[in-house]
C-alpha cells in the first residue's frame, strides 16, 4: 500500500495509532467469554484461560498494550480508547460477579475493579518477571478469582505452595 493510500484515510500517524488502539481493544472486548455457564466456577476457569491462554495475550500484544497505556497517560485520544477498554473490562467482571455470591462482603463492582487490576497486574508481571510464566499467572488469576466469589478456601494449595 502506497504512503498517498493510506494517506487517504488517515490524516496522520497519530490517527494511524488511533485507529490500531482502538481495534485492538475491540479485538479483545470481542472475544470475551460469554457469561452464561451457569457452573460459576467453569466460567472462572474459562475467563482465567481466555485472558492468560488460548493465544489470548502474546508478549508481543502485551507490549503494544503496555504501549498504548503509556501513551494514555499523556493523550486526551488515547486515554479515551484506553478508559473505553478499562470500564468495558471492570463491568465484565461486575456482570460476572452479580451472578456468583460474592465473599468476604465485597460487592460485584468491587469484586470486579480487584479482579481486573488483578489481570493487568499479573499481564504486566510476566513481561518484567522471568519467573512468572503465563501459565502461573492463569493459575494465580483463577485463583484470586475464586477466592473473590467465595469460591476457595484461602488456606487451599498443594503442598509444594504451587500450582498443582
């Protein structure tokens, strides 16, 4: 494609990055599992695997992500796409959270803000952490999850202190 074709769409690279932001996000947000399982914790398990397997998440997205953020914190344009995505994720987890009992008193909008800077935590963590595969952040992410709605005994893990 020649720099004048994209031209005719774009005005400017910032609108190109714009436009990639945006669909990533909607890539994501498209592909969330459905929350109609009604076994609560086979839906947890699903979510866990979506956001930390199932090709879900490349290093190589990941990155790109971590970029866009960075670029949020300084544009007006970006930090809309970014906050777009933010509150699309957080009322996913709520909307999960409404349909499992909930413990320790949290309510589902509380339940849901943990449980996403739990994953944003943890996708950050396996870019920087040698030591933190994705497939640990599955099972720690699944976990947590569990343990919000109820779900797991706190004190539950095998006798290495690991995953099973």
């Amino acid at each position: 494609m020649s720099p004048s074709h994209v031209g005719y769409y774009f005005d400017n690279k910032a609108a190109i990055l714009e436009y990639y932001a945006g669909w990533l996000y909607e890539r994501v947000g498209g592909r969330l599992p459905g929350l109609r399982e009604s076994d609560p914790e086979a839906l947890i398990d699903r979510i866990a695997s979506f956001r930390f397997g199932e090709g879900q998440m490349s290093t190589q997205f990941l990155g790109v992500i971590q970029e866009f953020s960075g670029l949020a914190v300084h544009d007006a344009r970006f930090h809309d796409i970014k906050s777009e995505h933010v509150a699309d994720w957080q009322k996913y987890f709520e909307r999960l959270f409404e349909r499992i009992p909930l413990g320790d008193g949290l309510t589902p909008r509380e339940a849901g803000s943990l449980a996403h800077a739990l994953a944003v935590g943890l996708d950050t963590n396996t870019l920087f952490d040698p030591e933190l595969s994705r497939e640990e952040a599955r099972y720690l992410f699944q976990r947590a999850l569990r343990m919000l709605a109820g779900l797991e005994d706190h004190q539950a893990r095998d006798s290495e202190g690991g995953m099973p």
